[in-house]
C-alpha cells in the first residue's frame, strides 16, 4: 500500500487521469481483511501521511477504490462538482467512506467509477 500511495501521487503529477486508471485498477489478486479493518488501516496511512491528503482527494479516491475492489467491495469512486471546484470521493454501499460525509456536501455528482467498471460514467442529474 505504501508503494501505490507514492506511485499514484508521482503519476497524478505528471499523467493524466486516463493513462494513470487503467493501472490502478488492474489487479486479480483479492486479499482476505475485513472491510473495517482495511479501512481503519487506510484511515491511519492517511493521518501518517502516507497517502494524499487534502487537494489530493483523487488519488486518495483511487487508491480506497483499488484496495476495497481488492478486498472483495465493490464500491464507487464519484466525482463532484460546486460551481468550477471540483471534489473526488469513495461510497460504499450509498455512504461515503473516504472522508467525512460532510466533505462531499454541495457537490453535485457528476462522474462515478461503479464497480468494476474500467472507465468514469456520467451520472443522470435530476
């Protein structure tokens, strides 16, 4: 996790989001953890600074993605937009689990990797 937690963010610097995704989320390997065990371990990398933190709220999205996927999960990456900002986080089952559920509030979602998918859909507004 290390690894990809420095990888993405070097590759986010200088790839596009499109050339950086279908790596990211290349993987048959599954691993057996339970879902609140990994995500109290993403959640301490990230107050360790090991993976993005503020402003970096895509590679932070791919990365609980790519390891809830591996984990068996299936959740979506969805990203928002308030006015021209724009903000990326992870749902699990319909409740945001990246962050706070308030980081996402006033975002209208836009995009959305759905599990399994390979490529960002566009999401009905309405």
């Amino acid at each position: 996790m290390f690894f990809w937690g420095f990888a993405l963010r070097a590759g986010l610097t200088f790839l596009s989001v499109k050339t950086i995704l279908p790596g990211a989320l290349r993987s048959k390997k599954r691993i057996a953890i339970p879902t609140e065990h990994l995500l109290r371990y993403l959640y301490w990398l990230k107050k360790l600074k090991v993976i993005p933190q503020r402003g970096d709220c895509l590679a932070q999205s791919l990365l609980y993605y790519r390891f809830l996927t591996i984990a068996g999960e299936k959740p979506s990456l969805v990203i928002g937009f308030k006015g021209q900002e724009g903000h990326a986080w992870v749902e699990l089952q319909g409740e945001v689990i990246s962050e706070t559920p308030q980081a996402s509030t006033g975002f209208t979602p836009t995009l959305a990797l759905l599990p399994g998918a390979r490529e960002f859909s566009p999401l009905q507004s309405g």
